[in-house]
C-alpha cells in the first residue's frame, strides 16, 4: 500500500503502485461495484488521484501490464493499439472520409469505456494512417485562362463599374459541410479523393442575385433583384398529403428542380431583366452592361436561346468574365459571404425558413456601404491577379479601403 497522508504523484509513481491500484481497481469491479465507484475507492487505497488510476487502467487495458513498467525511451507511451485503430477505419468508412473528431472520440469512447479527447482522436486518426486533405478552394487554370484573365484586367482596369450589372447563383445549404476529407495513402499508392457530393445531402436552395454600384445621389443602394435561380412554375410545389408540419397543398421549394439555357432565359425575361432595366433609367444611362459568368446556362441561354434580343430591346448588353475567375464578379467576392454569414445566424430549421432568412438578410444586412466595398475590391483584386501572371495564388494585402471610405463620407 502507499504511505498514508502522502499523495502519489502519477509521474513519479512506480511499477508496483501502478500494479496494486490496477488490481484493487478490477477487484471491486469484479465485486459488483461500479466503474467510477471503483476508480474512486482503488485511488483512496493507493493514495493517489482518479485521474492516474483511470490512465493506467486504460494503459493496462490497450497494452498489457507491460505497459505500467517505466521504459527507457523519450517522450509519452502511446496507448495506440489494434482496436483503436479498427474503430478509427469503421468510423472513416462509415463517413466516407468526412468524420470530425468528436465522432472519432465518441466511438473510441464506446468501445473502451473511457472518455477521450479530440486532441487524442487526432493522433490515433494519424496514427491509423490517414492524412487530413483540404478540399480545392481554388479553381485550377490553365495558360490560356491565365492569359485571359490577365488581359480582362488590363481592359478594365480603369473601369469605375457603374454601368455594369453583375449576377450569379448561389447554393445555399441548410447545414453546411465539411471542407475537408480524410484520405489514407497505402504504401505505393495513390490516395483516393472522393470529393462527389453525397447523395443524402442536406436541403438545399439555389438563388440568383444581381447587384450594381451603389449611386447614393440618385437613389440607387446596390441591390437590384434576389429570387430563385429557378421559373416561378418550376421553383415551387404544392404538398401532396398532410403532415404534422404542413397541411395538404402547402407551396414548398422545389428541390428537385434543374437550371438549363431556357429556365435561365425565362426567369431573366420575366424577373430581372425588367428590374435591371429601371435601374438603368434610373441612373440615366444609354445602356447597361450585364456581367454573369460562363456557367453552360448562361452562354446557352444567350447564345441558343434568344436572351440577347429580350436584352437588346431594354437597351441591356452582355459583358465579358474570364471563365474559372469568380473572384472578378462581387457576388463571389463578397455579397454571397455576407448573406452566408446571415443564414448561420439565424439558423433556419426548413428550406423555405432558409429562403425568408435569405430575403431578410438581403434587404436588412446588405447595405450600400457593403456593396460599395465589394465593387472597390476589385481594383487590389485586379492588381494581386496581373502581379501573379493572370494566377490566383494570392492574398489580399489591406488596401485601405475602409479609410477611404469613410473619408469620402460612407456610414461603415
């Protein structure tokens, strides 16, 4: 037994103290007593803590009494064994890849008994073999697109923009993913990346938005139009049956429906285009640029399917973006992070809550200041891409933008 009224410390604890609080530990559980119980009462005994009688248990448990010897080595033993690392692959093949830790923890947790922390997850994931892989952020560019890229910015460098209309879509996820996957490399061999969207994936809502610079002294704030990337008669549906959330013939987003060329064309002549148009007398111009990206929709839609004559008659044109560039269109930019920003803060519980969440961050939290930053972002934005040779490996430096803002009289 240890020496009464001296508390054993669990680093300087020998072999045998080890031992006998391992052994009064599994005596009382093999009388019937509880675990914590016997941890509590086989730490009294020997005169040391619970934490140190649970640790070495565990250790006993992983490795053997072996483990309990003091070893002649640096560092910490790991109590990584086989079982643990078969938990680890049950856990990453169930997930595809995509588990967090506190998955990992909670199934180690179930198959020993004892609590572990992420940070211990994390190193029996690497020890098991697997190398945590970020998904691409960044599009990959060829020399052609880099070229392009680099000469549209030599265009419009000295462009102010307030001629300029700029759309896109957006899809937006009622619970986000993960943006990362765990991929392990056997040896001589290459890892394998599943990066395809499941096919559970959660609710979601495709959206369109379309922006200009903002021109206080006419009355114009930035925002132009936000609505459903889909036809109004392909976007809703009505419920077939009654739940105990909704009632029969409830209108629902349609989440199953698709954008092609036509969808597109028919949804700009019937709801933006006409909107864009009054924005543009509005601000008194002879034309209005319209810049959307060169999604298939888009280029079918003007190219195929007459959108550049319905253009044409409200005095609308089409402009030009480099393909694979979203940071050269403020809505990747910027707006899409503000709105983003919003639905985590409200935390809509169905698709449709998503979609009044996304209606009331448009109008409420997307101010002209906002819009004006985004369209002033686009000067460092052009100048990090020409100083790269057309890439997009880059940050973005402060620029200041910010201060000047507010010296030119902007409420940020």
């Amino acid at each position: 037994m240890a020496t009464p009224g001296r508390l054993v410390n669990a680093k300087d604890a020998t072999f045998e103290e080890k031992a006998q609080a391992v052994t009064l530990f599994w005596r009382y559980v093999s009388n019937g007593v509880p675990k914590m119980p016997a941890y509590q009462r086989a730490a009294e005994d020997t005169n040391t803590s619970i934490a140190a009688v649970r640790g070495w248990v565990a250790a006993e448990q992983s490795e053997g009494i072996g483990a309990l010897h003091p070893k002649e080595r640096a560092g910490r033993p790991s109590n990584f064994s086989p079982g643990k690392k078969t938990c680890v692959e049950a856990v990453m093949k169930d997930t595809r890849g995509q588990a967090n830790l506190r998955q990992v923890a909670r199934c180690l947790q179930d198959e020993c008994g004892v609590p572990f922390s992420t940070c211990t997850a994390s190193a029996y994931v690497s020890q098991s073999g697997y190398d945590r892989c970020r998904k691409r952020q960044r599009t990959l560019l060829t020399e052609e697109h880099m070229r392009q890229r680099q000469k549209w910015c030599d265009k419009h460098f000295e462009d102010d923009f307030r001629s300029v209309a700029v759309g896109d879509e957006k899809l937006f996820l009622l619970k986000g993913g993960t943006g990362w996957q765990y991929v392990k490399t056997e040896e001589g061999e290459e890892p394998e990346y599943n990066l395809v969207t499941d096919k559970h994936h959660p609710a979601q809502v495709m959206v369109t938005a379309w922006v200009g610079r903002p021109n206080l002294e006419k009355g114009f704030h930035g925002k132009i139009a936000l609505g459903l990337a889909y036809p109004e008669g392909d976007a809703w549906k009505q419920a077939q049956r009654s739940s105990k959330n909704r009632a029969k013939g409830t209108w629902l987003i349609n989440q199953k429906a698709t954008l092609n060329g036509q969808g597109y064309k028919q949804v700009m002549e019937e709801e933006f285009l006409p909107k864009i148009e009054e924005v543009r007398k509005q601000l008194g111009l002879k034309k209005m640029i319209i810049q959307d990206d060169n999604a298939r929709p888009h280029t079918a839609a003007w190219t195929h399917h007459g959108l550049e004559a319905s253009a044409k008659r409200r005095k609308c044109v089409r402009g030009d973006q480099p393909a694979r560039s979203p940071e050269l269109n403020v809505l990747d930019l910027y707006v899409w992070r503000v709105l983003e920003c919003g639905v985590w803060h409200h935390r809509p519980k169905t698709i449709e809550e998503l979609w009044e969440v996304l209606q009331r961050v448009w109008d409420e939290d997307l101010t002209a200041a906002k819009l004006e930053c985004a369209f002033r972002l686009l000067t460092p934005v052009m100048s990090a891409i020409t100083a790269c040779n057309g890439g997009n490996t880059f940050r973005l430096p402060h620029s200041g933008i910010r201060k000047s803002m507010l010296a030119d009289g902007w409420e940020i």
